[in-house]
C-alpha cells in the first residue's frame, strides 16, 4: 500500500467514534480512506452533530515509523494477505500489527484457550494437543496469557503458533512471558490489535479474544471456570458460525465446570487432536469468502429527511437490534445502515454487542 494511503486509513483508525463496524461502512461507500476524511463534516451533519476530530497526519505518520522500527509491519482489513476467516467477521479489526510469520495464518487454524489458574494435568494435556495439532500442519491461536494459553504456545512453537495480544505489540504481558512472546515473534507470530505503547486493560482482553476466535475454524476450550474469559472466546466462536470444542474435566474441580457445561450445551467433547481434526476438517474452504470481498456488494445509500426521521423514532436508549429497525421501518437495509452511520459520527448512537444499537 502507497504510503499516502496508509496514513489516511490509519487516521481513520485512530480517530474517536469510528470504530470497526463504521471504518468498513466508510470505506465500502468512499472507496478510500482520504475520501471518507472529506465526507465526515457532512455525515455528521445530516446526523444532526459535529464531526469527529480526525486523528492528526503526524500521528498516523509516527505510528507507521515506529512499528517499522520495531520489526513489525500494519495489515489493513482488504489487503490480499488478510486473513480471509477475520475478514469475515461484522468487527473484523481495520487493522492488526504484525511480527513474525505472516504465513502462519493462511494454514489451518484451531484457537485453544484455558484457565490462567490451570491445574497440572490442564496444561500438560494442552501442551500436547498442541503439539499434536502442529504436527498435522494446524497453526495453533491463543493468547499468550498465564496457564492453558501459555502451555498451548510451548507446544506448537514448533510447528507454528500465533499469539495475539490484549496491548501494543511492544508491550509484555504478563512479564514472565517475555521470553516466551520474543521467541513467538521471531518463530511464529505475534498480533496485536491496540497501538503500540498501549498497556492491556480490562477492556482490551475481549477485543483481543473476538480475534482469537476470528483466526480459527474452531476453538477449544481445555479448562475453564464458570463466566471466565475462555468460555467468551467459545461463545464468540459460536456466534461466529465456528466450532466450540471442549475438554471434560472432573465434576468435582471448579476449573471444569465450564468446559463440562459446554459439552452439555453441544460443545464437542475432545480428547485427543484426532476429535479436532476431525471436527473441523469437513469445513470446505470455498465456504470462506476471500478477504477483498469484505467491501463488495452496493455501497450505502443517501436516506431522505422522512427516511431518517423513521429510523430515528425507532431508536431509544434501550439497545435494539439493527435486524429489528430494517424490520419495523420498511427501509432498505442500506437506508437504516446509513442512518445509523451518520448519527454515529455526529456521536448521537452507541453501538452494542450482537449487533444492537442505541441513542447515546
């Protein structure tokens, strides 16, 4: 990518109120970056707000240097090597840095995430199946935290392993994982979604883990306790249309009971690398769309006064689903999305999980 068009996307990116579900929008009206910029003033005027103030060129500028610096390079959703399965996501991350074997993605993906507390008998298992997995040629996705997660790295390390972190990608966490995420970043890979300098919070770690669960056709739970982290990968997994595969674990240790409510809510039950292998490998490819088709189809269309006027009545501080506004108003579905699109950039409209929205 040119230069010129790196830094308008990465302003883009960076500026406050446009998050991924508007970048994609923005870009599949505007066809670029510097021309979504010039249209903002007036999106967020028909949205009855101001614009947002864009991120500065000399910021975008000092980003791109730095991570260049660092060894690491910017992928942008629609560039040809972005990973087709993330492309496929509603939220799919603009863009992701990068620092290691890019290739990594391209191959088969499982995500396997566990308990930071994880027993004895946890890791050692995750660190088998992992290796087990790498040694079909699956790239195994986790991310780099204590416990399961860091035990499914040693195992595939190997054979290839993709780390994807909660803050910048020259940031550590946690600390005694320096090494180990070094190493990951000059024989695997490692991915980070957050700018650099940015240390993890609380906030960050589901970000982190909608990626996770993004990269992979399935994920795998090996030891998790009840409303853990883990088990909302597996439950974005599900949502995504992927596999949710678990571990069983004994009834009378806490870190199992999520793993086992799994198994009873439909979760295949997995023992060895053959049950993953043979959960997900009957996933035809052709299935996944290419990651250039993530703009395709019509571009958004304008909404007239009365058009936006309907929308708007429907909407209260009460989350409601996007499908539900389309149903109720008798718009197009582009109408209500470029409704919803500029009363986001006039920071009039919060947008929620599951595709709900809501007036700020």
């Amino acid at each position: 990518m040119p230069d010129a068009a790196a830094v308008a996307r990465l302003r883009l990116i960076r500026t406050v109120q446009i998050g991924p579900v508007t970048y994609a929008q923005l870009i599949a009206r505007f066809g670029t970056a510097a021309a979504a910029i010039e249209a903002l003033p007036q999106l967020a005027a028909r949205g009855g707000g101001k614009a947002p103030a864009v991120a500065p060129t000399a910021l975008a500028e000092r980003e791109l240097a730095q991570i260049a610096r660092l060894g690491a390079r910017h992928l942008f959703l629609g560039d040809p090597d972005y990973p087709a399965l993330l492309a496929e996501l509603d939220d799919a991350p603009p863009v992701v840095m990068l620092r290691g074997r890019a290739e990594l993605m391209a191959r088969t993906t499982i995500a396997m995430v566990g308990a930071r507390n994880a027993s004895a008998a946890a890791c050692r298992f995750a660190r088998q199946l992992a290796a087990e997995l790498g040694r079909e040629d699956v790239a195994v996705v986790s991310g780099l935290a204590r416990g399961v997660d860091t035990a499914a790295h040693v195992g595939s390390i190997e054979t290839g392993t993709i780390a994807v972190i909660a803050g910048g990608i020259d940031v550590v966490y946690p600390p005694e994982n320096a090494a180990l995420q070094e190493r990951i970043a000059t024989q695997g890979l490692l991915i980070a979604e957050q700018p650099p300098g940015t240390e993890p919070r609380a906030r960050h770690f589901p970000y982190r883990n909608r990626i996770i669960a993004g990269l992979s056709l399935g994920t795998v739970v090996v030891e998790a306790a009840p409303k853990s982290g883990s088990l909302i990968t597996a439950r974005l997994a599900g949502e995504m249309g992927r596999e949710v595969m678990a571990v069983p674990g004994s009834p009378l240790d806490p870190r199992a009971q999520g793993c086992n409510g799994l198994i009873r809510d439909g979760a295949t039950l997995v023992q060895s690398a053959a049950d993953v292998l043979e959960t997900v490998r009957p996933i035809d490819g052709r299935m996944v769309r290419s990651p250039g088709g993530r703009f395709d189809g019509p571009p958004p269309e304008d909404a007239s006064d009365a058009e936006r006027r309907d929308v708007i009545d429907l909407l209260g501080p009460v989350p409601v689903a996007i499908d539900e506004l389309i149903r109720q108003s008798g718009h197009a579905p582009a109408i209500v999305q470029t409704v919803l699109l500029e009363l986001e950039l006039a920071g009039r409209l919060e947008r929620h999980a599951g595709g709900r929205v809501a007036l700020a």
